[in-house]
C-alpha cells in the first residue's frame, strides 16, 4: 500500500455516502495528496472509478480483501 495523506474509514456506509465523505475529505488535500478509503459497499468500486473520472483525480490503487474494499485517491 502506497503512503497517503488522509485515510477515510467509510466501513458500514453505502452508496452515496462513501463518495460524499470523500469529497469532503479531498477537499481537505492540496493538488497532489493522497486520500485511503476504505468502505464495505461492494457499488463503491464503480462508484469511485466513476468519481476519479468525474473530478479529475487519479484512481491510484482499487482492491479488495476480506469483504472491504481499499481505494486510493490523488488530488489532481
């Protein structure tokens, strides 16, 4: 796992909340931090390649282990 600037542990929540705490939390990150987001909805893998695409920033890492998935965010 890469470093990361900001982790969100958006575990137990589902589709659209896991993609609005993260935007909240990109916010937070200047151009070119990193945001870990781990979740448990198993839509947020599409949603999150979906939102990288619709805002501009960079899906670096999407993976999934034991039921929890594992994204990673840059800022553009």
């Amino acid at each position: 796992m890469a470093d990361f600037d900001l982790e969100l542990d958006a575990s137990g929540l589902n589709c659209p909340l896991p993609i609005l705490r993260a935007k909240k939390s990109l916010a937070k990150l200047e151009g070119g931090q990193v945001l870990h987001i781990i979740a448990t909805d198993p839509g947020s893998v599409k949603d999150f390649e979906a939102f990288a695409k619709q805002t501009g920033n960079t899906l670096m890492e999407s993976k999934e282990d034991g039921g929890k998935f594992y994204f990673l965010i840059k800022k553009s």
